[in-house]
C-alpha cells in the first residue's frame, strides 16, 4: 500500500518589517554615513545658493519682485543684491542648480540605503527615536519636493498648484527644518562610523561574507542574512559618482555659448539653435509667447515714457540713440541655471535717464514696465544702487546690432549681477524714485 507522501509546508517569505526581507550586502551604516555627509555638503550649498537667488530679486524692494509676500520673519536674510561682481549671479545660481542635480544620485542612493528603517516596529521606541523620526518625514518628504519641483522648473514644465517660486520657498524652509534637526540627531554617530577602523575596513559589508551575521546594535542597516554580493560597497559608490558625474556633465553646458552648450542633454536651453548672427544667444521667453507684436514695436507707435520728479519724458528710439551710448560686456543668468556667456551691450545708463527724470539722491530705485501683455514679470523693480552703476543700460542694440524682437527690441534693461527676469525686456517705461 502505498503511502502518501507528506506536504512541504511552503515558508512564508519574510515581510518588509523582518530584518530578513532586506538582503542587499551592500547596505549597511558605513555606506549610509559617506552618503549623508556628502549631501551635508551639497544640500547646505544648496540651501545658502538659494537663499541668495531669493535675495538677488530684491523681494523687499517692490510687491512685483516678492513672490512670497506672506513669509514673515523668513524674509530676515535679505539684503541689498550688489552688481558687484557683474557674473555674481550667473555663479550662485549655476552652482544651486547644476549642484542640485548632479545631487540626484546620491540622494536616491541615500534614500534606498535607509528605507529598511521605514518599515522598523515599533515605529517609536522613545522620545528621541521620536525626533528622529518627525526630522526624517520632514527631510525626505521636502528634499524630494523641492528636487521634484526644481527639474520641473528648469525644464519649463510649470506643473505647479499655484507659483513655483513660493513653493520651493517655503518647501526649502521645510526641508531645512528637518535637514537640521536630522543632522544634529544624526551626525555624532555619522562621524564614528567614518572614523571606526573596522567600518573602514570594510570587513561588515565587502569581505564577512554572506552568511556572517551583523549585530543590529551594531550596524542596523547590515542585513543578518545578505545575498551573496554582485557588487561591492566600492562599486556601488562608484556606480553612484558615476550617476552624478553624467548629470553634471549632461548639464553644467548650459551656462556657456557654443559646442559646450550642446553638452546639455538634459538642462533646457542646451541644444537648441538659437540661430547665428550678434542676436544669436538664449532667450528665455519669445516675445509671441507674452504678446509682444512687432506693430507694437513699430517706430510711429513706441514711446519710452522716462517718469520721475521732473515729470514726464516721452522718448522714441531715434532720440534715444542720439543720447550718450555706453557698452557693457554682460551675461544673462536666469534661474533655472542656464547663462549666456558675455555679451556686448550698447544703450543709455540708467542713470543718465534718472537724471532726466530728477531722480533724488536717496531714491529707492526704479520701477520698469514692459509692452509684455502676459506672463510673470511684466514689470519689475531696480534697486538704487543698480540704477547707478555705470553699467546698468537701456541697451538699445546688443554685439553691434540692432536687438532682435525676442531679445527685446526696441529697448531692454541691462543690469550686472540680475537674474535675467529683471533684465526687462521690451521696455515702455520707467519711473525713477516711486516704487
């Protein structure tokens, strides 16, 4: 007679809340600790380069500049934006964005290095452990909101509820609340794992083996049943440099003209032609994109109006070129990271128009309107010590020529040191010393 044979019983596969479940060899506190101090480092530049992009609109000078009007004593760090040096802005703002995404990488890296804690029961163990966790939620949740929203931005595509530059604001905030209380948490224990000769050996991750088993008291990231290693803790930080070497590669061309833009994969205003000739530079809107009309243009219908205490000036382009001219060699650097490289601008300073207009001496600045008839930034304010620098122009031609109409012909404002918003284009009038 035959018997039957007895059932397998089938094991449960572990659940994500078993120290089993995760068996990367490679995860582990040394792997974890190199990563957190990397973006200690990147994310404070990050954050200080930002800060000084919201300062460099002069938020506090008119409502049109702030985009964040309700951001109380957030506001404290502002300051005069200086022209000096005239490419300030250009650096501050290409290292915020080109660092910010060569920081990708290591940013997922460090993101699925951790997750194993995510799913840890209990979830609070005490009150510490219950910082730690709120500084986490905070940290992720805004490092992934404001990387999220900042590609968005730089690759045009505004798919925002509501101002990108008041969401990144305040999620930067939000961000750095918890990037600070996670770092003062975190860091003593980031630094001993650094400085541990047995960590360094690397014999917890690369050489115990599969089957050595990890105390979680000591390194409770270090799975206590790894897989057998396809890639060693070298290669996988290897493999992450490498991720961020292509993305800075991919992407810091687009601050420069010529064949280095083309290295630009995957930053707007990279590849695109911008056509030849001395209008053959970035632009960042077209004027049919805001309804500028070239009949609005036209030399029977455009009038400058130069306002201020003196009253009224009406100036048409003609009595604008019989003015004084001055040349100014000049980038323009916008905020989502892209820059051109130095051009030759030829106009009227501003401040030889402040003085037509009577501009006092301890005038704020000025306001500039724009013929734009949509989109952000049709009009904007110019602090005083921009409208006295000698280079600041109402540039009327650019490297020899005429401006083109998408560069803001028949009169656009140049500014060193502007973010290229604020470098109005198609200009209609200015009123000196009301803001």
């Amino acid at each position: 007679m035959d018997h039957p044979r007895p059932r397998r019983l089938s094991k449960t596969p572990p659940l994500p809340t078993e120290p089993g479940f995760w068996r990367s060899p490679v995860r582990g506190l040394r792997f974890t600790a190199v990563l957190g101090l990397v973006l200690l480092v990147g994310l404070t530049l990050l954050f200080v380069t930002g800060l000084l992009s919201y300062a460099a609109y002069n938020p506090d000078l008119a409502s049109v500049n702030d985009k964040t009007p309700d951001r109380g004593w957030l506001g404290f760090y502002l300051f005069d934006w200086p022209t000096h040096p005239y490419w300030l802005y250009r650096l501050t703002q290409g290292v915020h964005v080109t660092v910010g995404i060569a920081l990708i990488p290591v940013l997922l890296a460090k993101l699925w290095s951790v997750i194993p804690r995510l799913f840890t029961l209990p979830p609070v163990t005490s009150l510490a452990h219950a910082l730690e966790r709120i500084s986490l939620v905070l940290l992720v949740g805004g490092a992934l909101f404001e990387f999220i929203t900042g590609v968005l931005n730089i690759q045009l595509d505004y798919l925002f509820p509501g101002s990108f530059y008041r969401l990144h604001f305040y999620g930067a905030w939000v961000f750095f609340g918890g990037f600070v209380a996670h770092a003062a948490l975190k860091m003593p224990k980031a630094l001993r794992v650094i400085r541990s000769g047995e960590l360094r050996s690397g014999r917890r991750g690369d050489e115990a083996g599969a089957g050595a088993y990890r105390a979680p008291d000591a390194d409770d990231l270090a799975s206590p049943a790894p897989a057998a290693p396809t890639v060693s803790r070298r290669g996988a930080f290897a493999v992450v440099g490498t991720g961020s070497l292509f993305m800075l590669l991919t992407t810091a061309g687009r601050s420069f003209d010529g064949p280095l833009r083309r290295t630009a994969l995957l930053a707007p205003h990279g590849w695109e032609d911008p056509g030849g000739g001395p209008n053959g530079f970035q632009i960042n809107k077209t004027a049919a994109a805001v309804g500028v009309r070239a009949g609005d243009t036209a030399s029977d219908r455009w009038r400058l109006v130069v306002s201020g205490p003196a009253g009224d000036t009406h100036l048409s382009r003609a009595q604008l070129l019989a003015m004084a001219q001055h040349t100014a060699e000049l980038p323009i650097a916008c905020v989502e990271g892209w820059a051109t490289s130095n051009q030759s601008w030829r106009g009227v300073r501003l401040r030889d128009l402040a003085a037509l207009a009577g501009y006092p001496a301890d005038a704020p600045g000025v306001f500039v309107e724009s013929l734009q008839a949509r989109g952000s930034f049709r009009s904007g304010a110019l602090r005083d010590n921009q409208v006295r620098d000698g280079r600041s122009l109402l540039a009327l031609k650019v490297n020899g020529a005429d401006l083109s109409l998408d560069h803001g012909f028949p009169a656009r404002i140049i500014v060193p040191a502007a973010p290229g918003v604020l470098n109005t284009k198609w200009v209609t009038k200015l009123t000196f010393g009301e803001l």
